[in-house]
C-alpha cells in the first residue's frame, strides 16, 4: 500500500505544477484512495483507547492535498505530504486529537492538543 503513496508523492514533488498534475490524476486518485483505506484501519486501533473517534471515517480526517498559496511566497500549488488529524470533529476539530503524517522520508504519527494564543 504504502509504495504507491510514496510513490505519487516523489513525482509530486518534482513536478509541483497544475499541468502535471492534472496528467496524472489517476496518480493521485489511487494514492488518495490508499491513504483514505489506511486512516480507515487507523481510526478503529485508536478508537481502542480513545473511543471520542470511534465513528469517524478518513475522508473526515484527510487534509486537501491542495496548498493555499495566497500569502506565501513558495507558489508550490500541492503540497507534498498527505496528512489527516483523526479526533472528534475530523481535521476541523480544534482540540485534542492524533495527527498521522505521510510523506518520502518523513512519516509521523503524533498526538496532543495545539493551542493557538490570540493575538493582542
């Protein structure tokens, strides 16, 4: 499962453009449905200790692969990881949760809760 992933996420990050992107959809189609069949099988071993994720399903959890490049100055339109915070609420959640990180040479499973101070 995973050699597809990382896989997509190699090319990806040599060809960060729309234009190839968009040739190689399916790529990215097949990836995405492997991560979403992960974060699936992930979701009940957590919902072991931690029953609040019990009846949460991946496409709830899964970040867009879709960079929001309006104030940065990298215009890489994708970004090159696929991620999903599995808690309560999904990825919008704001409170505690576990966050599983895919990526070439860079994956993570992490868990806690991130605060954001207001600004004054």
């Amino acid at each position: 499962m995973k050699k597809n992933i990382i896989s997509f996420l190699e090319q990806l990050e040599k060809h960060n453009d729309r234009e190839w992107f968009a040739k190689n959809r399916s790529l990215y189609d097949e990836a995405r449905k492997e991560f979403e069949t992960f974060i699936d099988l992930l979701i009940p071993a957590i919902s072991k200790f931690d029953s609040s994720v019990r009846f949460m399903s991946a496409k709830e959890c899964i970040f867009r692969i879709f960079r929001d490049v309006r104030f940065s100055n990298d215009k890489s339109p994708y970004k090159t990881n696929f991620g999903a915070f599995i808690a309560k609420g999904g990825r919008k959640n704001h409170g505690p949760g576990y966050y599983f990180h895919m990526q070439p040479d860079e994956c993570f499973l992490s868990g806690g809760y991130g605060c954001l101070l207001p600004t004054l």
